[in-house]
C-alpha cells in the first residue's frame, strides 16, 4: 500500500513536471500614441483632445489582434491613444497616458514582446524627443530582451535614438493612406516571426536631407509611385524582413524632422546588406527630389476659383491647403469663403469650416432662421481673420443639439453653402458628406481644408486644384520660420549636394 502510494505520488510528480514543460502561451502586450504635432501650430493639443481606446476596444475588428488569437497567442491590450493632428502635446497630456501604459507594463508579468501602435510625429512640449522618453521608460520595465516592433505612419519624424529603442519597425506604403491595416499586421507578424524564430533584427537607416510635404510626396504618383514599389521586392530578399521609406512630417521644425529609408536584417550578419539596400533606395530618392512637386495644378485661391469655373467638369475640388485640419491647423481661417463671396460663386461648398461660436449661434436660431454672424480668426490668430457675415440656416444633423463630435450645421451664405463644425476635423470620406444630406458632386466647387484628398475623395473627384492659402500647413514650407531643423535640407537649401553612403 505504502509503495502504491509511493509510485502514485511519482507519476503525479512526472506528470505535473511534463506539464510544466509545456510552451507556454506566447505574451504580446500592446500600447501607443499617435500623433501628428505641427510645431508651427499655436492650437497646443491637450488631453480631451485624445481618442483613448482600453481593453477589447483596441482589438475589436483588428487584422493584427485577430492574427494573433489565430496564432494562439496571449494578447495584454493597454492604451491606444489617438488624437486628429493639431499643435505640440501639452506635458501633463503625454504623461498621464504615458504613465498608464507604464503602470499596466508593470504588472502585465512576464512578455514576449511588445507592438507599439504609433504615427511617428509625436511632440511635447517640454520634451526635446518625447518618443525617445516613451521607448526608454517601456525599456526600463520591460527589459532588453523582450522584442518590441513599432508600426507608423510614414509621415512620422522617427529620431535615430527612438529607433535605437526597437527591434523591428514597419510604415505605411501609400499616401494618402490606404494599408493602414496592413501595415499594422506586417508590424505585428515581424514580431511574432522574431519571438519564435529567436531573432536577433537589426534595423539599418539611411537619412534622406529632404523634407517635403505630403502632397509633394504621394506614393501613388512618379516619381515615388516607382520607388515605393521596390519595397515589396528587397523585403523578400534572402536575410531581410522589412523595408519601409519613411516621407517625415514637414510642419514640425525639429532636428529629427526628415526623410528616412528603413530596411530592417533578420540578423547581425545580414545587416550590412540591409543598409546597402537602404542606400541605394535613398540614393533613388535624392536623384528625383526635384520631381517631388504637387501632382495637380496650384496657385492662388483667387486662380484656382477662376480655373475651377472654366474646368468642364461638373465638380472640381479645391484644398485650402494652408489650413489643413488633417496636418494641424485649425480650420478656422475664412479666407476661401471670402474669396468665394467676392467671386460671387452659386453653386459652392465649403466642407467643412471649425466655429464653434457660430455653430452654437445656428442651432440656436434654429433651422430657416436668417443669422449675422462673424465666423473665422477664433483659434487662427496668427493668419486668420474674423469674416462678418449674413446667412440662412438650412439644417443641421440632428445631433447637433447634442454637440457631439459628429454634428454639422449647413449655412447657406449667398450661392456658398458652409459645412459648419463645432470641433476641429476634416471631411475626409464620402460618409462624411451623405451623414449630412450632400452629395459633393451636387456642387461645381467643393472646398475641402486638406492638402491631398483622402482616398474616396480622390476616387471620386472628376477635378481637383490646390489653392496655396496661407496658415500653419503652408505648402511652401520655405516661407515658414525653420530654426530647429537640420540644415542643409532640401528644399529649403535647394542647391546642397548629398551623397548616400
Ligand atoms: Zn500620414
């Protein structure tokens, strides 16, 4: 009985030990702040101005997540924090998210690895690289040895020392953006590819001295149309897992603030092809930079009204450029609108215009009601000014009252119909403008306060000018007054000389 007892304590043991044994569920905690910060924008954007997304909300619908419990790994979702690109982020914003994801590192035990969801143009006031602080304090819990894959917009200004910080990293391949998703689950792949296999990445770096706006750098045009395409191909190469060409953010005057080629090595000894292969892309690059222009016709928005009327096409779409609310400024600036009443313009729409004050003045006239008001220079005050103005108030969405995020106000001023907004956003889909009833091919002109249209909108639009307007997202970036970036940098030092090596 007793040696019964025995053997049964020893099978128990062997057995719990096989068990022990046993892989266990691989770890991935995720986390992130995305920003674009204009550091010419006067508009600081503070804490209420982030999406924060906690727990399934940052799972929910995702490739890479759903990816991930295909593979049968463990997810720690933390904070996922979002906000539409403005001016620099106040301190006490990025702390009080950066603490909390901290805090959840903390006490998430042990991991594999890390997927950080990040747009790259990141900046705090009071920080001279906030992205560096974030990636050292996650480093200072986490440790070395865990793996940590970053994916980003390729619009981010990714500093050498951020980078330093991860193991792997990966960017969007089209502006504007269509494989955000894509992007988010090559990011994530990368990850798990290097947690299994045991890698040991390297990420190699060529700095590009160019900075130019995003409208003079769509991928879906030439001369990066080409060279974008070349990505697929190397990061198929034999010892290679990613390549990725980072365009930077031109509205942030900061030394990082740059073009960069990425080409990541799946271990020490292919690294020198890695970096190889970034030099001769980056080299492409630079051989074509006077070729990085607008891919439509430009000029003053007084021109491109004038050109818009003669165009045959029923609709022509014009970006009041300088004040593009998807690249941090505040759309507030009421110089297209004059422009159009001057004109004397029938048959426009300005989708959309930020008022808050007029906006709340609508809705509470009521619809049909006729209302003076002064719309304009309310958060602009360094190129806006304020616009007096009559008008009827023909609808508006029916949240309005509720003055949520979501709530439009139509103004009818003359032959312009206003979109007028109660927060700072973009009409930047087809959802956008049928939410309020329109339908953006009704109009001959439709103004858009954005540089390039976004996809559905480019999709669509039979014509499309972009009015050089002045403010914070001026496209002629050698009018705004760069201190901090590193110079020599074409365009703003156009005859300088570069050799990749
Ligand atoms: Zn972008």
């Amino acid at each position: 009985m007793k040696y019964h007892l025995m053997y049964l304590l020893l099978g128990l043991t062997i057995l719990s030990a096989g068990c022990n044994s046993q892989p266990r569920k691989l770890r991935i905690l995720s986390c992130g702040i995305r920003h674009e910060s204009n550091t010419f924008s006067t508009l600081p954007t503070t804490f209420s101005d982030f999406k924060i997304l906690r727990g399934e909300a940052i799972s929910n619908g995702q490739k890479w997540a759903d990816y991930l419990k295909e593979e049968g790994i463990e997810l720690i979702p933390t904070v996922h924090a979002y906000a539409w690109p403005g001016g620099i982020v106040e301190k006490q914003a990025y702390e009080t998210i950066k603490n909390e994801i901290l805090g959840q590192i903390r006490n998430a035990g042990e991991l594999d690895g890390i997927y950080m969801d990040m747009h790259g143009a990141l900046h705090v006031d009071g920080y001279a690289d906030a992205q560096v602080d974030f990636i050292k304090e996650i480093r200072k819990i986490a440790g070395e040895k865990v793996i940590i894959s970053g994916s980003f917009d390729l619009h981010g200004n990714v500093s050498d020392e951020f980078v330093s910080g991860l193991n792997v990293l990966t960017a969007y391949r089209t502006a504007p953006h269509r494989d955000e998703a894509e992007t988010r689950l090559r990011a994530v792949k990368m990850l798990v590819k290097c947690i299994r296999e045991k890698l040991a990445p390297r990420i190699e770096c060529v700095t590009i001295p160019i900075l130019v706006p995003g409208e003079k750098s769509i991928t879906e045009v030439e001369p990066l149309n080409s060279i974008y395409a070349k990505l697929y191909t190397v990061e198929k190469r034999e010892g290679l897992l990613d390549a990725s060409i980072f365009v930077g953010y031109a509205w942030a005057d900061l030394p990082r603030s740059s073009m960069r080629v990425f080409v990541i090595a799946k271990d020490e000894m292919y690294a020198r092809k890695a970096k190889q292969e970034a030099s001769q892309i980056a080299r492409q690059i630079w051989d074509a930079r006077s070729r990085l222009e607008l891919d439509v016709e430009s000029g003053s928005i007084q021109e491109m009204i004038k050109k818009a009327e003669l165009l045959p096409q029923k609709t022509v779409f014009i970006s009041d450029s300088g004040d593009n609310t998807t690249a941090g400024a505040p759309g507030d600036n009421p110089q297209v609108l004059k422009a159009l009443i001057d004109a004397g313009c029938k048959n426009a729409l300005i989708a959309g215009f930020v008022d808050l004050e007029a906006f709340n003045q609508c809705v509470k006239a009521g619809i049909g009601a006729n209302v003076k008001l002064v719309v304009g220079g309310k958060k602009d005050h360094t190129f806006g000014f304020s616009l007096p103005l009559e008008g009827i108030v023909e609808n508006f969405s029916p949240d309005s009252i509720l003055a949520t995020t979501k709530a439009v106000v139509l103004l009818k001023v003359k032959g312009i119909k206003v979109a007028l907004l109660n927060s700072r956003r973009s009409f930047t889909t087809l959802k956008d403008f049928s939410d309020v009833g329109l339908n953006p091919l009704d109009f001959k002109i439709v103004v858009v306060k954005l540089g390039y249209l976004y996809p559905e909108l480019r999709d669509i639009a039979p014509a499309h000018l972009i009015a050089l307007t002045s403010g914070f997202c001026n496209l002629d970036i050698s009018s705004l007054p760069f201190k901090q970036a590193k110079r020599p940098i074409y365009p703003l030092d156009r005859e300088m000389t570069w050799l990749a090596n």
